[in-house]
C-alpha cells in the first residue's frame, strides 16, 4: 500500500509548480528536438525524420495546452478544454503517422544516412520515459486528468523514438525501409486510442493518490501504476 500525506494549500502549490516546470522541460525539449528532427530529416530526405519533428511540434503544443491550464489559479476549469487540445493533438499526430507510412511503404522516396538523427533519437528515447514518469506521479497525486494525459503524450514520444532509431539503424544496416513505416501504424493506433480516453477524459489514474484531508488512496482500491481497475473505470463511467 502506498501512503502520501498532502498538508493542504502547501503540497497542492508544489505539485502545481513541479507539474509547470516538468511542463517548461517537455516544451524546452522538444522545440530544440523539431528543429533538429526536420534539418537533419531535409537533408537526408528522411520521411520518418520529418515526421518525428513534427511530432515534436505536436508535443509542444500539448504541453503548452497544460501550461496555460495550470497558469490559472483554478486550474480544474480549464481542464476539459485542455483534454481536448490534447486529444486533437493526438489524432493529429496519428493522422500523420499513418499518411507518412503508407507513402513510405508505397515507396515514394528513400532516405539517407543520418547520424544526428541516429543520436537524436537515442537521447529522446533516454530522456523521455523520465519526463512522462514525473509528470504522470505528479498530476495522479493533484488528481489532474490533462496532466496524466500531457504524460502520456511524451510517453508516446518515446515509443515514436524507439521506432525512428530502429528505423534509422536497419536502413543504414541493412537497407530495410519497410521496417519503420510497419512499426509507426502500430504507434499510430496507439495514439487514436489514447485521444479518445483523453477526450471522454479517462485520463488513467487521475484520482488524487491522496485528499487534501489527508486521507490516502491504495493500489488495491484500483489505481496501480499502469491503469485503473475495471472497478474504477466503471466508477469514471458512472459519474459522466
């Protein structure tokens, strides 16, 4: 069982403040990560480059979505708008995703060598997981639904890494293009997936881990790390 203990306006200040400072490192990041991703995809003539810079537009404007929310002092109104500025950004990005990898399994260009992309999508992949991780504890604990999603949106980032450095490396390896578009339908399908549970608002997990009050919340009451319980997704439901 996991016990926190929040002492009123003081915790709820410090998550509001680490979640827009997690916010400010994920815009940060990713605008130097799009201009980067789209140079060095131009000049290798790299689809899945282009294509995970703006990817990195898409995150930005996700997370500049939870910024402005959280720079109200009542955050929680400005939430459902910020879910759906988050869901569209991912139907965007899937809608993307998909045209880019058909046109790529059509054949329509081939991309060269590149090493800046090769390193570009090394480091995403190791600095990714521990931006979504921070924020996705963070906004369970304050009980905020776009925050988990803004969570889930870098977290896909990572997975779009991981597709763009294997993609990159079997195609300078071996020649293999078919490799990256096959492995982005699937990331694509993800992401329509996680659009629609940010636009209902089944942000997964984003009850408070524990009450102003001072109460606690358990795992075993359904909000492990991954999801929420059938249990507590069937409580979400209810209360809509």
């Amino acid at each position: 069982m996991t016990t926190l203990n929040l002492s009123a306006p003081d915790r709820r200040t410090l998550l509001q403040r680490r979640i827009r400072l997690l916010v400010a490192a994920t815009i940060t990041y990713n605008v130097i990560e799009a201009a980067v991703a789209i140079t060095a995809g131009t000049i290798a003539s790299s689809a899945a480059l282009i294509g995970f810079g703006l990817d990195s537009i898409v995150e930005v404007a996700s997370a500049a979505a939870v910024a402005w929310q959280f720079s109200a002092t009542d955050h929680e109104a400005r939430e459902k708008t910020t879910l759906r500025v988050i869901a569209i950004s991912f139907f965007a990005l899937a809608a993307y995703v998909t045209f880019d990898a058909v046109r790529a399994l059509l054949g329509a260009g081939e991309a060269e060598h590149s090493t800046p992309g090769l390193i570009l999508a090394a480091l995403s992949l190791v600095i990714m997981p521990f931006l979504s991780a921070a924020q996705r504890r963070a906004g369970r604990e304050l009980g905020s639904a776009s925050a988990v999603a803004d969570s889930k949106q870098t977290l896909l980032c990572t997975y779009l890494s991981g597709v763009l450095l294997v993609g990159l490396a079997l195609n300078s390896l071996f020649g293999w293009s078919w490799a990256d578009p096959i492995a982005a339908l699937v990331i694509a399908a993800v992401e329509v997936k996680e659009g629609r549970e940010a636009w209902r608002g089944d942000a997964c997990c984003a009850v408070p881990t524990a009450t102003l009050s001072g109460s606690t919340v358990s795992e075993a009451d359904g909000c492990a790390d991954g999801c929420c319980s059938p249990a507590q997704k069937d409580t979400q439901e209810d209360k809509r």
